[in-house]
C-alpha cells in the first residue's frame, strides 16, 4: 500500500536497515514483509518502509537481539550463518506463534495494563510438547521486551502456580514469599523497578490450559476483589479471542499448503526429466516444510539399497555422509521396510538414526523420511531436516503423505518416460550396428563400430575389443573408444586382470572397483589409473563355441 502522511512523520527503517540490524539479506526482509511476518508501508516510488515501532515488535516477537552501538555490520550475503539465515524466515518464539497471535498477544498485555493501572505484564503460552511456560508478549515499565522468548518450567513462578492449579494467584511480595521458585532474570528485573506486588491468572479455552497472564505493580500494592473479578473476566475473554486468532492462522495455514500442494502437483507434472523432477521436488517440499532441508534417494527395482539422487539446504558437501543406504538403515531405510513416515522430533538422540556427526554438522534437530508409494511399489524416499525442533502433527504429517504420492508418480512418470526414451536410442544404434556391418566387409571397421555402439548402449566412458590371434594363447586389444590415449593397445594373457579372467573361464567378469578388487591381479592397473577407470564389466565373443574376442 502506499504510505500515508501520518506515516511521514514517523520514523521509519527501509529494508536495509531492517536486514543489516537483523544480519540478513534484504531478500529476506522482503520475504517477510510478502508472508506477513513484518509489516510495511510502501512509497510511491514503490519502495517499502518499516515503521520503528514496528520493527521493535518484530524483532521482539521473533528473538533478535537488539541493536547494539559501535560500527553497523553488512547485510549477509553468501554462505555462513547470516547467508543461511538471509535463506530463511523467522517461524516465531514457537512454531505455533504466528504474526496473528503475536498481535493478539501484544494487543492483550496492553490492554491489562490500561485495564488495571498495573506497572507490568506479560502473556505466557504453555508449550506442551516441552511442559514449558514461554513469554510471547510483554508491556510496561522497563526493558519488557527482553523477557520476549524466555521459557522456565510451568511449576515455577506466580504464573506457574496459576496454571498448575488452574485459578487466580496473588502474591502481596514476589520476593519474599518462600513458595515461589522465579526464573532466572526476573527477580533482579522485578527488584530493580520495586515491582513486588503480582496477580496471575490462567488462560483457559474449552477447559483446556492455553498458558497464563501475569499483572504486577509497586510492592504493597494489594488487589481488591473487584479488580480480580475484573481480570478473571479479561483473561476468559483474551483466551477465546487468542484461540479464535489460533484457530484462524491454522485455517489459512492449512489453505495456503492445500494451495501450494495444487502448484507443487503442477510443478511435478510439468517435466518429464529425472533430475529436474528430483529438484523440483526438493524445492517443493521446502513450500510444504519451511526452512527445511532434504535429500532425495532413489529405489531401483531389485535392488536392496537407496542412492542419493538429490539434495537441498545442506551446508557440508552434497554426498556427505553416505550416498548410499542399505534397507533398513536409518531413518531412509526403515522407511522402505515399514511403507511408512518415520518421524524423530529430537534425531540426534534417536537410536534410529544414524550418522550423527553428519547430523551435528548440519545442526539438524528434527526429521522425517517419507517413502514415495506408486502403484504399489516404493519408488524412493524424500527425508526432510529442521534446525529447530519440529513437532509433526497429524495433520502436517497426513499433507507431506499426499505431497509424497505425488513425488511418487512424477518420479514414477519420468523414470518410464527415460526407459521408454533409452529404449527407442538403443534400437536405434543397433539398427544402424546393423546396417553398418551389413554394408561392409572390412573387419576392422565393424569391430570399431561394435566398440563404439558397445559404449554409447551401457552409457560407459569407453570400450575396447581385443581380438585373438591364430596360434596364440592370449588376445590383443586393437578397438577402442573413449579412450584418452593408446595406452590399452596390449595383449591379454590367460589369468591376468580382468580379460585374463575371462579367457581362463570363458564368463562375463565385472567389478565396482577396479584398483581395489583383490580377484584382479595388479598386470593392468597402471593404464586403468591412467584412464581413470573405476567400475569395468567383461564379457566373451564367441562363435561357434569358440572365444574369439573380448569386449
């Protein structure tokens, strides 16, 4: 929108302000300001402009520090932590703690205050996964905005007692009273400013504890029963209002995923090329999932491990810590065996999960492994990262399902439109073998064309033919193709690497590993470490029962 006059006379921030003091890109200041996360006003220029005041609410809201003096520090750009940050927007104190609540929540300690004439307040939400009180919105007297984020368990404190007991709390002197166990911080906080005096009171919706409201004022300061009855009447209201905001920001929570899952199916379908629609589904997932980071691993059929085919949002190298997983190991692997999502909220301490240094290095806290389900059969599984911890609902857990059996089809689609694809180029080449050795009678001109059909059908870096010579006991290699240099052009003796072990058994050999397979002998290695070859498949040319060749 465009900015008004009584805006003009405010102070404002523009984006790089915003992202220097919070030590991100301004790409990301203006990806909160698009989700909503920061609100801004633009200029006619088309500029936006952040009201100060409104960035101390967010940088509040979403715990960062405030700014400190001495000399500004750049934007991030790149790698490093600010570059990963400038990647991600803040997700709040809690993941629950939307921008809606936390306006409701400013909207309500301000409120109280004016309500009762108190010196202080703050709104605490119970987190239940972790039993914890945390303060999400704080107003009053003092540096209330540094209590934003602090989390102590729910038995300690005025408030603690109140939802403990789920009824209004006083306490004439905070400081004094023996039953009472304050949070680190608040007691030198409360002593600095003389305020002692407290009432709280719990938040309850639908007989269910949302957290607590604690009011304090000057010590000797003692609440009359009207006030009380007041503040019970203010907190019902306040729980219903902040339940409603809850329920709301999950209602257009849960449209805007439907609707990215709708552009997610369409990104999907919209290629048929396996490495694109193994991209595409990493990035998507981070619309599902976000800030998340992933990697894709890929099932062939008849095969008993899963290869890494894909990865996003990691910070050590892409392969790391293994590009391959046998059924069964990890998170990935029980995934296949169980055709089920295997969560971990806390990975690092799960006995499921293994590779716990490539874990600690990633700074990864919560995961999940998706196995892709078509038809069937089990096409691969997608694994997703947080670096903050995670609790997958139900109902999260249910959406990356059907986001899974998408990937599942797409991934399904492109790996027959690419078997369809290499089908049709190779009868192609062995038409063309074909016609090639039918329209000559030079042998050396087909045995070359055979090498060069024999490479371009295995999608090998390059092949050889040795033939064997009348009388002699071993084969001499004359065709190659895709070899860096003549260095292959020796005879093959009976026992000797790996066309020795060919001509002694007359069967196919193959090797993962060529320089370290001790079934080869060493006769060969050093023009195989010159081509840089690794994996090597052997097999006989026979005519009539005869070995006449290798290949």
């Amino acid at each position: 929108m465009t900015i008004r006059t009584s805006d003009t006379r405010k102070r404002t921030l523009t984006t790089g302000q915003v992202a220097a003091r919070c030590e991100v890109s301004i790409g990301a200041v203006k990806k909160w300001i698009r989700r909503g996360k920061l609100r801004a006003t633009k200029t006619p220029g088309g500029h936006f402009r952040v009201l100060a005041d409104e960035f101390e609410r967010f940088r509040a809201a979403y715990r960062f520090p405030p700014a400190t003096p001495g000399p500004k520090r750049p934007a991030a750009r790149g790698g490093g932590r600010a570059g990963r940050m400038a990647e991600t927007a803040p997700t709040g104190p809690e993941p629950e703690w939307t921008p809606e609540l936390a306006q409701a929540g400013d909207l309500v300690v301000r409120t109280v205050l004016r309500l009762l004439h108190a010196r202080r307040a703050a709104l605490e939400r119970l987190d239940r996964p972790s039993g914890r009180l945390v303060i999400v919105a704080a107003a009053g007297d003092g540096d209330t905005g540094s209590w934003i984020g602090k989390a102590f368990p729910s038995n300690h404190g005025l408030t603690g007692r109140a939802v403990a007991e789920r009824r209004l709390i006083c306490s004439p002197d905070l400081l004094t009273d023996p039953t009472l166990m304050l949070p680190s911080g608040v007691v030198e906080s409360l002593a600095g400013d003389d305020c002692r005096s407290a009432v709280a009171v719990p938040l309850m919706s639908g007989g269910e504890v949302l957290g607590g409201l604690f009011l304090g004022d000057l010590g000797g300061r003692v609440f009359q029963e009207a006030e009380l009855g007041l503040l019970a009447g203010f907190a019902d209201c306040a729980a219903t209002a902040l339940e409603q905001a809850r329920l709301h920001a999950a209602a257009l929570g849960r449209v805007r995923q439907l609707a990215g899952l709708v552009d997610v199916n369409r990104t999907l379908t919209g290629t048929l090329d396996p490495p694109r629609v193994a991209a595409a589904v990493l990035e998507a997932a981070q619309t599902l999932l976000p800030d998340c980071a992933g990697h894709l691993w890929e099932l062939l059929p008849g095969e008993d491990e899963l290869r890494l085919v894909g990865t996003r949002g990691l910070r050590v190298e892409p392969e790391s810590p293994s590009p391959r997983r046998r059924l069964g190991e990890g998170l990935v692997g029980k995934a296949v065996l169980t055709r089920a999502p295997v969560l971990a909220t806390e990975a690092r301490q799960d006995s499921r999960a293994g590779y716990k240094e490539w874990l600690a290095a990633e700074d990864v806290v919560s995961a999940i492994a998706l196995p892709l389900l078509h038809a069937g059969a089990v096409w691969g599984v997608l694994s997703l990262f947080t670096r903050a911890r995670h609790e997958f609902l139900p109902d999260e857990v249910s959406l990356l399902e059907s986001f899974a059996a998408q990937a599942a089809a797409a991934i399904a689609n492109a790996r027959l439109h690419a078997e369809t694809v290499r089908g049709r180029r190779e009868s192609e080449i062995l038409a063309g073998l074909a016609h090639g050795i039918g329209a000559s009678l030079d042998l050396d001109t087909v045995l070359q064309r055979v090498a060069e059909a024999a490479r371009e059908l295995c999608r090998a870096d390059q092949s050889h033919i040795a033939v064997a010579d009348p009388g002699e006991a071993g084969m001499e290699v004359r065709y190659w193709a895709g070899a860096r240099s003549e260095s292959w052009k020796f005879r093959i003796e009976p026992g000797r690497g790996i066309g020795g072990q060919v001509l002694t058994t007359g069967r196919p050999f193959r090797t993962d590993d060529y320089a370290a397979d001790p079934r080869i002998t060493r006769d060969y290695l050093g023009p195989a470490l010159a081509e840089g070859v690794v994996s090597v498949l052997a097999v006989p040319i026979q005519i009539g029962g005869l070995l006449e060749g290798l290949l």
